[in-house]
C-alpha cells in the first residue's frame, strides 16, 4: 500500500513538472508580447508626447503591471537622481535587479540590455529608431517562440507523465 502512494506521487511530481516546463515556456511569451506592447508605448511617449526619457518610462511605469512596472519605475526614478551614472549602467542595473523573476531567458535580457546600450544618449529619430528596431527582434523572437511551444509543450507533458511511469516502473 505504502508502494502505491509513493507510486502515485513519484508520477504526479514528474506529471507537474513537465506541466510546469511547459507553462514556464508560455510565460516567457507572454512576457514577450507585453515587452512588445511596452516598447510601443514607450516609441508614443517619445514620438507624440515628446517626453525626455526620465518623464517617459515614469509614466509608462505608473500605467503597467509587474514585473516591468518596478523596471520601468525603477529606471526613471534613478535617472532623475543618477549622480554621474550613465543610462547605460542605470539599465543594467535595473535590469539584473527587476527583470530576474521573469521567464525571460538570458538571451531576451541581453538583447533588451542591448537596446538600453543605444537608446540613452542618442536624439529622438534614433531612439524612435532603436526602439523600432528592437520591436521588430522582439516580433520575430515571439515568432519563434510560438514555434517552439507548440512543439515543446506537447514534448514536456509526455516526458512528465512518461517518466514518472518509467520511474513508478523501477519501484515497482
């Protein structure tokens, strides 16, 4: 009886876990398209509002949910009291420290650190320009994203439930 439930569990856990991966990769999609959403938001604060950078990510930053509304927060709040730092080591920072929880994976934070690299000092074409560069990858990394899922996700949910089988299978 003791075996059973433990049988049970081993294939519940492993079931969970591949459910888990699997969210996990839906998660950064989502996370994508809403950075997607908040790179156009920004690209309108420069462009119609004509809002220097500071007064653009503060208020963005008022309007979206978390994780990126401690970001973009975060970033306006110290470049209004920046004390010689550069926009560049404000970004970075920022981002290590607000973007860490995300799903995001270390190759979507550096190309958003990337971005943060042009963006600080440059006049408003450019930094039109950078952001709508950086909008255009982020389309494409959501479409390869999605790509990805589809496949993947069907992937995680066997091996779950198909290892812990395997596993229920040894203690058996």
């Amino acid at each position: 009886m003791l075996k059973m439930i433990g049988v049970l569990l081993v294939v519940t856990a492993s079931t969970g876990l591949g459910f888990s991966v699997s969210r996990d990769l839906k998660l950064r999609i989502d996370q994508l398209h809403y950075l997607r959403k908040l790179m156009l938001m920004l690209q309108g604060e420069i462009k119609y509002v004509k809002a220097p950078l500071p007064e653009a990510f503060a208020s963005i930053g008022r309007r979206i949910r978390e994780p990126f509304q401690a970001f973009f927060a975060g970033v306006a709040q110290d470049m209004d009291h920046c004390e010689g730092e550069t926009f560049q080591k404000i970004w970075d920072r920022r981002i290590r420290e607000d973007l860490r929880e995300t799903r995001l994976t270390k190759t979507d934070l550096e190309s958003l650190r990337h971005m943060g690299e042009n963006i600080g000092y440059l006049d408003h074409e450019m930094q039109l320009g950078t952001l709508g560069l950086y909008t255009e990858q982020l389309e494409n990394e959501i479409h390869a994203a999605e790509k990805v899922f589809g496949s993947k996700s069907r992937i995680y949910h066997c091996l779950g439930v198909m290892g812990g089988i395997f596993i229920a299978i040894l203690i058996l």
